[in-house]
C-alpha cells in the first residue's frame, strides 16, 4: 500500500509503497478515505515528542471503510463507514490514562496511509451528515475539546467563555461545541482575520494577541470590569500569555490548558490565582466514553468541522509544513484513493 512515512527525526516525510497491514485478532483492516493533520505529527517530525520510534506512518485522524475483520470481531463491521478513535488504552480511572495508554499514529502506525490495521473497539460508525474528510478532521481535536471543555472545566449554557489561538484545530472545535452547547464565546487569535471567521462560526467576538494590551482590550470589548469576565477559557498556548488569563478569569472560573505552543508559562502572581478561587487544569485527549459522548454531540447538533483544505495523500509534506506555518484556519485534510 502507499504510506506517508517518516524515516528519520527532521526529514522530510515521504510516499513510501509499504507492506499491506492484516487483520489480527480483535482487529480490523480500515480502507482510509480520508485522514486529518494535527500540530502533534510536525512534533513527532521535529522530534519534539518523547520515546519517537521510527520509521512510522505519521497521521492520528482518519475516516474510511472496514475492509477486514480479524478473528474474534463481527462480520458485521464489514462495509461500515467509520471514524477512529486515536485516544487508546486509557484504562479504568476517568481521572487519568494508564501506563499503556498511546495516540494513533507513534508508535502504532497511522493513518497517513491506504489502509489502517486498528482494534475494533476504536472504531465509531461514520456520521451520516459527515463526509469521510469532515469526519477525518474530527477525532483527536474532537476528543481533546470535549475532555477540556466539558469533562474538566465543566461548561454550562449561558458561561462566559474565552478560546485562545481559534486557528488552531483543537481550538475551533472547542469553540464549535461551546457556541452549540449555549455559551457566549469569545476567541483571541494573532490573525484578524481568523477572527473575522470565527465570529462567523458564532463567536460574539474577539481581540488580537499580537497587541501587547490584548487582555484589556478584550475586557473593554466585552463590557466587563478589573474583576475579569470569563468563567471559562481553553488555551493551547501556554507561555508569558498565560498570565494575562488570570487577569481576564473571573471569580471562580476554571482554565483548561491542553497545550503549550509557546512555551513555558511565567510570571503568574499566585495571589490572583488564590483570592479569585480559580481552577486550572491540566487535560489531555480523552476517555473512550469522552469520544463517544463527543460524536453523539456531533450528531446531535449536526456540526460540521471547519476545514482548511483538503490535499492529496501524496502531498502530505507540503501539508505538514502548512501547519508548521500556523496560517490555516481549521484542519487541513488529506484525501486518500
Ligand atoms: N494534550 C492534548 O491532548 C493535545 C491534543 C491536541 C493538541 N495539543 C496541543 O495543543 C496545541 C494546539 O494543537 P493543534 O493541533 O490545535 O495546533 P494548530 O492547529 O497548529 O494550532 C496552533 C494555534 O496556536 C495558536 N497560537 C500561536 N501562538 C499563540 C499565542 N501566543 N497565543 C494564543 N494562541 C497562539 C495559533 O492560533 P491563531 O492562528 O489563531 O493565531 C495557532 O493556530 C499544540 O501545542 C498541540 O501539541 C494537545
């Protein structure tokens, strides 16, 4: 089959004719139509990732047909159209995953790929309204979202939220679920434009983190006071900006952070964090029962996944260095076949 592989830490990855995986037992072949970028591939590149093994078929998000099953798995897959579940061997505690727990794609192979060999238990019927590439753009920003969002900073209808960086993938679909879930929802982005886009998706607005006074000025756009606004903020970027959070939280209020695209975060006076009561939480893809909540939610609300581009497979480098640049707004999808 063809694969994109990465044979050597900072290498180009490219399409390699690589042996078709089989079907063991309690596992399924998926014929992928479609798979999805996320920032963690241009880290696994970059070496940026602990315990790399390689050579590997990069890729965590993918879409497509069960071709084959594996002993032990129901006949019944055969011809389903799925999504896979990249989150895997979480374990018993909701609170956290096991030791063995991994992301599809490093070490398993991934699905930058014609065919993914997966265990059937990660495998989610497609949803109807979803293409294969909509649906490709979803599992692991999916995941991630909703853990973050939902399950550990517990959003209600009618919350104040804050979702910083909204071109990021994980990001947007955070905004997605919070807009449908009955938040007024406000974006930070070091593009105007992204902005733009994202009050399109129903965001009521936004302010430009590239101005060194973003955090008062979002806190005059919003009306609110010294105090803070949002009983809600999800943030990827970590780093200086970090600090700034605190200042925009309001009393009580709980910041998720899944990330740390720019780096370490400094500076925060611990006074703000104890006087305003604040929870901030760490979080990290998600529960089996988490993806399955999360597409039901999908399905529900019938939220199509903002998309980028859609590239051949055979284009993935091209791709990989897109997301490196940071200027896509969504996810950037490869097609495959
Ligand atoms: N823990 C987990 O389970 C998990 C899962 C998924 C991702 N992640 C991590 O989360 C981060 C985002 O992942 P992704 O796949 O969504 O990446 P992505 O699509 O490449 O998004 C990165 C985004 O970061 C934003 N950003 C850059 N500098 C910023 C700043 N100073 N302040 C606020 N935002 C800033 C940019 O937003 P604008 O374009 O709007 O400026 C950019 O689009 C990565 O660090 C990734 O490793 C963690």
């Amino acid at each position: 089959m063809k694969a994109v592989v990465l044979q050597e830490i900072n290498q180009t990855v490219s399409i390699q004719e690589v042996e078709t995986p089989q079907a063991g037992a309690g596992e399924v072949i998926v014929q992928l139509k479609a798979a999805a970028l996320n920032h963690r591939d241009v880290f696994v590149q970059q070496g940026k990732y602990p315990g790399i093994k390689l050579p590997v078929i990069l890729g965590s998000d993918g879409a497509g047909i069960v071709l084959e099953v594996g002993e032990g798995v129901s006949e019944e897959w055969l011809g389903k159209e799925v999504i896979v579940n990249p989150s895997q061997n979480w374990g018993a505690d909701d609170r956290f995953y096991s030791k063995n727990f991994k992301i599809l794609g490093m070490p398993d192979n991934g699905t930058f790929a014609e065919y993914l060999k997966v265990e059937a238990k990660y495998l989610t019927p497609k949803p109807s309204h979803l293409s294969f590439e909509a649906a490709a753009a979803l599992p692991l920003g999916g995941v991630t979202a909703w853990r973050a969002l939902m399950s550990r900073a517990a959003m209600k209808a009618g919350d104040r939220v804050l979702v910083t960086g909204i071109g990021g993938g994980v990001a947007l679909l955070v905004l997605q679920f919070a807009v449908a879930a009955g938040a007024e929802v406000w974006v930070t982005s070091g593009s105007d434009e992204k902005i733009a886009k994202a009050v399109e998706l129903g965001a009521k607005g936004g302010v430009n983190y590239k101005d060194p006074n973003w955090a008062k000025n979002l806190i005059a756009a919003t009306g609110g006071d010294r105090s803070g606004y949002f009983e809600v903020i999800i943030d990827s970027a970590g780093g200086p900006g970090f600090a700034k959070l605190i200042d925009v939280a309001t009393a009580g209020a709980s910041i998720c952070f899944f990330g740390g695209t720019t780096g370490n975060i400094t500076d925060i006076i611990p006074g703000k964090v104890f006087f305003k009561q604040l929870n901030i939480y760490g979080s990290t893809m998600g529960t089996e029962a988490e993806f399955a909540d999360m597409v039901r939610f999908i399905e529900e609300k019938q939220i199509q996944p903002v998309i980028d581009e859609i590239v051949p497979l055979e284009d993935a480098e091209a791709a990989l260095r897109r997301m490196d640049s940071g200027t896509q707004f969504g996810k950037i999808v490869l097609k495959i076949g």
